[in-house]
C-alpha cells in the first residue's frame, strides 16, 4: 500500500473516531443539561408569611380618641382595650372603644361645647341619685344604671369642665354583669376621667 493510501485511510479512521467522540461529548452535555433543568423544575416549598399584629393607639382614630389611651385606660379599669372608634355629631365627640375580640364592655367617651355654668350643671344634667366626685372639673357626678336588653349595667360618671366641655365616660357591662361591681367601677372611671383634658379635643 502508497503512502498516499496510508494517509487516506488514517484520516478516515480520525474522521470517524473524532465523530463518534464528538457525539458522546455532545450526548454528556445534552445529558447534563437535561438532568439540571430537570432539577431546576423541583417545586420548592415556602412557608407562609407569619402575620405581625400591631398596636395602634386609640389617638390614631381621632377625634375624642385623641383624649384616651389604652395603656391608661387598662391601668385604670383592668381591662386591655386594643379597638377605636370616633364619630361627630353637631358640638358632640364621641369615642368607644373596645376588645377586639368582643362588643363588650366597651367604655365611651363623649365631650361636647356648652356653655352652662354650675348651677344649671347640677339642675339639669346631674342626673336623680348620683353621687358627688371631687377633684374633677367645676363638677361632677357619678352614677350607675340598671342592666337593659342586650347589656349588663352601666357606669357613668359625668363633669362639667372648665374649658366650656361637658364631658360623661361611661362603662357598659357584658350581659349578667352584677351592679355592685359597676357601682364599684365608677370609682375607677373617675380616676379615668381625671386624666382626660378635654381642652386637647
């Protein structure tokens, strides 16, 4: 055989062998590929996103919620408020506020412009029975009432401010509630009331 047909032959035969090792790189690769897209398409699971509670205060509603305080208010009453609530009506403000978790108790504060002095305070808005408060105001009352359909009994105390406010806080029990604890509770709601400046409203 030439050794022009030597040459011919080896260069065949390295055509071939190039091929066939090009075609397994190719077919590793391709393998490869195919396995790592594959693991790409895994689902992976993520947890679901934990829900943050915040506190808000009860000024953040406005209003006569500006005057109260949740963390006064649970010092005072012993009772942890977290929801408010401010409406107007006329020279009338008024907020309740409540648990989140139910509509009672709630406690409700309402100021409004008057321009009454004392003596027609004590003739005509302090109400038959109810006892003197001091320290609180021009005047001021407190008083508890009877339970009625879908309440327990309230407690009330009212004050004639000395900025031209008439100004009442009251206390409405869960359903079953005894009137010995609300008469009790308006000693609490006095010391709430004193901390009240209605002159911020």
């Amino acid at each position: 055989m030439s050794d022009g047909h030597l040459a011919g032959a080896f260069r065949r035969r390295s055509a071939r062998g190039w091929n066939v090792r090009g075609r397994i790189v190719v077919a590793g690769v391709a393998g490869l590929l195919v396995s790592g897209c594959a693991a790409e398409a895994e689902p992976v699971a993520v947890p679901p996103p934990v829900p943050i509670a915040v506190d808000v205060a009860a000024a953040s509603s406005g209003g006569a919620c500006r005057l109260l305080d949740f963390t006064v208010i649970e010092q005072l009453v012993k009772v942890r408020f977290d929801v408010a609530a401010a409406s107007e009506q006329g020279d009338t403000h008024t907020c309740v506020v409540r648990a989140r978790s139910a509509t009672l108790p709630e406690l409700t504060l309402s100021v409004s412009e008057t321009t009454i002095d004392k003596a027609t305070f004590a003739a005509d808005v302090v109400p038959d029975k109810a006892a003197k408060v001091t320290g609180l105001g021009q005047q001021a009352y407190r008083r508890t009432t009877a339970a009625a359909s879908g309440h327990g009994p309230v407690a009330e105390v009212g004050w004639l401010a000395s900025d031209g406010r008439l100004a009442t806080v009251s206390w409405t029990a869960t359903r079953g509630g005894e009137r010995s604890a609300a008469e009790k509770l308006t000693g609490d709601l006095a010391a709430l009331a004193k901390k009240v400046d209605t002159r911020a409203l």
